[in-house]
C-alpha cells in the first residue's frame, strides 16, 4: 500500500484515513502511481490498469525539481511509452512545461529548450487521447506471437485501438486480429497513428495479421476503423 504525506495532502485518499476499506484505498492508490520514471516489466501496471476500469488516470513522472535537472529524452521517451500502452495521461512536473516568460522559468528544466522532447509529445498526445476517450477493453481479441509484448485494447464498434508494447521488443512482432469478435468491417483499415510506422498487412484464418515493426522505448498505438 502506498504511503502517503499527510503534510502535503489536505484531503486524505479514501480508505487510509479509514480501517476496514482496503479496496477504496487500493483504488486510490492504483489511480496515483508514481512510477511512470521506474523500470518497468511487462505487466507492470496491470492492477492500476484493473482497478480504475475503463476510467483514465494519470501516472506521474516524479518530481523533477527535487532531482536539480531535467529529464533526459530517453526518461520522457520511455515514460510516454510506458503510460499510452496502458491507456493512461503521463503528466510531468508543471515546471517541464514553463515558457521563458515565466517568472520560474529554469532553461535547464524547461522543454522549451529541448525540441526532441516537443517532438515526442507531438507524436504521443493525439493517440493517448484518443485511446482515453475510447475506454480500456479488457479482451482485446487480438493475439501475438511474441511473449515479449503485451497488447491492450481501446474502444469497440467502428473505432478500435490497440496499442502493442514490451521493455525488451523483437524487431517485429505478428498481431492477429479477430475480425468476427471485433465485428469489424469486411476491408477494415490499420495504421499505426504515433510515429506512422509501417504495417504489413495480410488475411488470416482469424481475420487480419499485421505484421509490426517495434522499437525500444516506443509504443505502437494501430487504429482499426
């Protein structure tokens, strides 16, 4: 159970002010994780991703001014990741986002100095979103052939997302789409909507198979509609 700074929260989660209500605070604390910066193996935010449901929360990226520096790109690049596989708002620390005009401004924080950064959030900030509005499915009735992946889905009906994932990815992984549990279309569409990476894209005995390139550090968020 995670503890909590009384001296800096006011409003005490529900559940830890409490005995005998395990489940509000499991909540709680499975919908504040701060770990977004941690490693993390597959699986590993499979109960926060349980226990909000379909709901989106955010996963914090830790406190960058307590660090004294900024976070690298490839800290930003893996926490993005991370948090869009699992369908949930990676925030940072307000001051990342400060412009120069801003009284706090610190240029070695800031991401105003720092475009690869920008570029990550541009690539990453439309999918994430869209997959949040979408709603968290828990089967995705979709199957890979790689262990060292995982798969979520996002959305039914004529907008479906899937989002494919894993600390250590093969160069590319097979994804096997169940055309009749999605209901999908008889010529549905695929494109892979983060950084436009190419799919292949064949018949299968279930319905499709894509065939998609994978990166370290990076998530394919594949649009079907």
């Amino acid at each position: 159970m995670k503890v909590y700074g009384w001296s800096k929260i006011p409003n005490r989660p529900a559940g830890q002010m409490n005995g005998g209500q395990f489940f509000l605070a499991s909540l709680v604390a499975g919908g504040w994780q701060e770990g977004s910066f941690k490693p993390l193996e597959l699986g590993g935010f499979d109960f926060e991703r349980m226990v909000v449901g379909r709901k989106s929360y955010r996963i914090s990226s830790g406190n960058i001014l307590a660090q004294k520096v900024g976070p690298s790109v490839e800290s930003i690049k893996n926490a993005l990741a991370k948090t869009t596989a699992y369908g949930f708002a990676c925030p940072v620390q307000f001051q990342y986002f400060y412009p120069p005009e801003h009284p706090d401004y610190d240029k070695d924080i800031s991401w105003y100095t720092k475009p690869e950064h920008k570029a990550l959030w541009d690539k990453y900030e439309p999918a994430n979103l869209a997959i949040r509005l979408a709603g968290w499915e828990p089967v995705t009735y979709a199957y890979s052939n790689s262990q060292a992946v995982q798969l979520q889905r996002f959305g039914r009906g004529e907008t479906i997302y899937l989002t494919v994932w894993g600390p250590e990815p093969p160069a590319s992984v097979e994804v096997e789409v169940d055309a009749a549990k999605l209901e999908l279309s008889e010529t549905p569409s695929f494109s892979e909507i983060v950084a436009d990476t190419p799919m292949k894209i064949a018949k299968s005995p279930r319905g499709w198979k894509l065939t998609v390139p994978m990166e370290k550090n990076m998530t394919r968020v594949i649009k079907i509609n």
